[in-house]
C-alpha cells in the first residue's frame, strides 16, 4: 500500500531527502528495531554520529568514568519518577508501608524491597509506565484545554463521573450520552471514549485534575 502524500508533505519530505545530515540525525534517533534491515547503516549512525564521538573522547581523556556518566543519568530518572509518581494514586503503596512502620517515619529509610513486595513494586512500575506517555503528550491533545473551539465545562469537569458510568456499562456513545444528560444535565462529546481509551480514568491524568482545581 502506497501512502498518498499531500504537496506540502512531499515537499517537506524532499527537503529532509537532500539534507542529509538532517536526515542522519533523524534516523540515528528511531529504535534500533526500526533498522534491522540495514545493520551498517545502523551502527554507522550510532558509532560516527559527533555527539558519539565527543562521549568516546571525553571517556578517553578521563573527564569522567562510564560509572560516572551512567550514575548521572540514573539520578535524572529519578527526578523523571518522582515528578510521575506524585501526579498518579499510589494509595496501595503508601497503605502498604503503613502495614508495616506505621507512625514511624525513621523506618521508611530502612525498608527493603522484600518488605514492601515485589508485587506492590511491580504495581508501582507498572503505573508509572503506563502514564509516561500521558504526562508527556501535548496540552491540546485535551479538549477541556483546547484553546480553540467551544469547550463544554459542565461535562468536563464531571469527565470522572462519565467514566464510571462508561465502566458500569454506558460504553456506547448514545447510551452514555443519555446516561450524561439525565445525570449531568449535558451531552457526552463525540470524542469522549475515543479520548477515554487513549488516556484512560481522568482522575489519574495531572492535566485534568488541575483543569478542575482552577
């Protein structure tokens, strides 16, 4: 199957083609699977590309350690985690811990990962996982953040209520919205179980619970 370009498109494409560092430096950022069919091509983009190079050489010239370089990276991740897991309900977790410190405070620092469970762990990483994408996608991919176009915020701001009803069985769009103008006295937005399916219960989304806080 062939994809039908519009003339813009093409001719952003033909300027990506003739710019070839350009377009070296937009391959070398696809997941490596992406390029299996080409092995060269794909060690060549890792192993020659400058920023590569300038790393090699400041190992080479001991600016830093591979330990070093790694540890940095690992504690901005842990920045990244922590900015995640404070915008989603870990309720479990904290209810976990108090089972086994309870109002001491102090014992927190000194818990392993056999006290806690690995399987409150892997809930944790799970989550956090699962809501990488949603803390990084665009504002206006929102409809209740939308800055143009009529935004309805009696139904938005009562989105959650929508979604347990989708869960209790509304899950079409005509029996939902019938469900939302008996209860919220509006209609469902066409986009509303579209939206739901990409982004889930709102109640876990940091943008619609500040969207409904303001």
């Amino acid at each position: 199957m062939t994809t039908k370009l519009s003339p813009k498109a093409k001719a952003e494409l033909g300027s990506l083609m003739v710019n070839t560092s350009e377009l070296v430096d937009l391959l070398s950022l696809l997941p490596k699977e992406q390029l299996n069919e080409y092995p060269l091509l794909q060690k060549e983009l890792i192993s020659k590309h400058p920023k590569v190079r300038d790393y090699n050489k400041a190992i080479k010239e001991q600016r830093f350690s591979k330990e070093e370089y790694r540890d940095r990276i690992f504690a901005k991740l842990d920045l990244f985690a922590y900015e995640l897991a404070i915008s989603i309900n870990t309720d479990y977790l904290v209810e976990r811990v108090n089972l086994i410190v309870g109002g001491d405070i102090a014992l927190i620092d000194e818990l392993g990962i056999e006290e806690i469970g690995a399987d409150v762990l892997q809930r944790v990483l799970s989550d956090l996982s699962q809501h990488v994408r949603k803390h990084v996608q665009p504002k206006g991919d929102h409809p209740f953040l939308a800055e143009r176009g009529r935004i309805d915020h009696i139904f938005w701001r009562h989105a959650e209520k929508a979604y347990d009803a989708y869960v209790e069985g509304y899950n079409t769009q005509a029996a939902l919205d019938a469900w939302c103008q008996l209860n919220l006295h509006t209609r469902c937005p066409q986009s509303f179980i579209r939206w739901m399916k990409a982004y889930g219960d709102p109640r876990e989304l940091n943008e619609w619970n500040c969207y409904t806080s303001s």
